[in-house]
C-alpha cells in the first residue's frame, strides 16, 4: 500500500541520518537495522556518562572557585587591616616625633 511504502522510504531515510551520527567504526558499510540502534543506544550512554562526568567536573570547579574567592577575600581583609595597623603605626610615629622638636 503506498501508505506503508511511505513508512518504510520515512525509515530508511531516519536510519541513514541514524548512521551519519553515531560512529560506526569499520562495519560501518555492513549492519543491519538491530546493530545501527544497538551502536546507537550505546552511544547515547556513552554521551550521557562524558555529560555527567563534565557536569560533576562543573560542580568541583565552581565550589573550587567559591573556596578561593573566598581566601581571596580574606586575604584582602587581612591586607586592609595590616594596611590600618601600619598606617596608625606610622601617624603614632609622627605624633612622637613632633613632641620632641
């Protein structure tokens, strides 16, 4: 029937799109319908493990990047105090130093 004739060329053309994605390695001239979906699946699990594995490397960096913006800000608040406590230092030296002129 031309409605199944139909069908089955919709097939054959998303089975040709199918083995222009998935990579095939060298059967890839000869493989039935089964083998095509079955290399399929597993790539799809392959880039779903490489996806959460990237977004787990996401996760590490960004607490990673939280942890170091926050010494960074520690450290410019030490930087600010050590600036304050030279600072008074060195006008407690000028006050001394003016008292005995």
């Amino acid at each position: 029937s031309p409605v199944l004739r139909c069908r089955r060329a919709q097939l054959r053309l998303c089975l040709e799109r199918l083995k222009g994605l998935v990579p095939l390695g060298a059967a890839a001239g000869r493989h039935t319908t089964l083998s095509l979906l079955t290399r399929a699946r597993l790539h799809i699990q392959k880039l779903q493990d490489q996806e959460r594995r990237a977004l787990h490397q996401i996760e590490q960096l960004q607490r990673e990047q939280r942890h170091l913006q926050r010494q960074l800000e520690k450290l410019g608040m030490e930087r600010v105090r050590i600036d304050s406590i030279g600072s008074s230092l060195s006008s407690e030296r000028s006050d001394s130093e003016q008292g005995e002129s």
